[in-house]
C-alpha cells in the first residue's frame, strides 16, 4: 500500500552484487485512502438522514438553544397536522396514550420525552398531550422546534 523498492539506476541495465544496489522508495501512495474516504463519505452522507425520526412535521421555529444531549436514545412523542399521536413511528391511539407511556416510562432510566409538534396543530392539542406526557410518567419534556425563527428580543431596528 504505500513502500517499495526502487532499483538504482546508472548500471547500464545489469545487476550487481554487493550493497547499496536498490534503495527504498521514499513515496507514499495515497490513491487507496482516498479512494477508502471517499466510499465512507458517501455512505455517511447516505445514512445521516436516516438517523432521524421519520414522521414528516413541518416544526414551529424559534430562537431557542438546543438542548444537552444523553446516553440513552430519546424518546420522542410527535403530533402530525391531521391531530395523530406517534411514540417514534408507531401511531397510538389518544385513548391508550397515557397507559403506553406508563409502560415505556417503567422500563426507561430517563423521564426526558421529546414532543414534536406540527406547526398547524391547535396549542390546546399539544397542551392535551403534554398533560398525557406528564401523566405517563414523563415530567422532563422538551418541546421540538427548527431553528432561525424570530428572536422576540431584536425587534425593531
């Protein structure tokens, strides 16, 4: 992958004994790392959006700061514009809500739920869940926002 041996020139194509008849290569091939990079860039890239939880919201945004991250994988709770509950990607009826969560809540170390919410849900709904969230056993929730929304402090100007 990288060293060789160079064979010294100036004997007129003949081979002779003794030493100092080849000399070690003093380049280092770097086609086969990049060509390494490359194929692992290309298959981050591909599944760096697959990281993310797949029910499509469109998120109010805000110019809040993200919150710290932790070991265990976050539970995340989301609110669809048509008014449907999913824990991860798994649609639960709102009448079961509560008692779903009870049961995740018993078996995780952390009470941090995140809710997703779509912009064009009614804040009496999300409150709703909230309040389910709070019930199931969860008291750290956070809610989920994009960035880059308005900063309520830089007005006018």
């Amino acid at each position: 992958m990288g060293a060789g041996v160079v064979q010294k020139t100036g004997d007129n194509g003949r081979r002779r004994r003794g030493r100092g008849r080849s000399r070690p290569m003093a380049e280092i091939n770097v086609t086969p790392f990049v060509d390494v990079m490359l194929v692992l860039l290309i298959i981050f890239m591909v599944a760096a959006p697959l990281m993310t939880v797949g029910v499509p919201v469109e998120l109010p945004k805000t110019a809040a700061n993200a919150l710290p991250g932790e070991e265990e994988e976050p539970l995340t709770v989301t609110v669809t514009s048509e008014g449907v509950i999913m824990i991860q990607t798994t649609e639960v009826p709102s009448d079961e809500l509560v008692s779903r969560l009870r049961g995740i809540a018993s078996e995780r170390d952390s009470t941090r739920v995140y809710l997703r919410a779509d912009g064009a849900v009614a804040y009496s709904e999300v409150m709703q869940v909230m309040g389910a969230l709070n019930r199931g056993g969860f008291a750290n929730i956070g809610l989920v926002t994009d960035t880059g929304g308005p900063d309520l402090n830089d007005q006018g100007g």
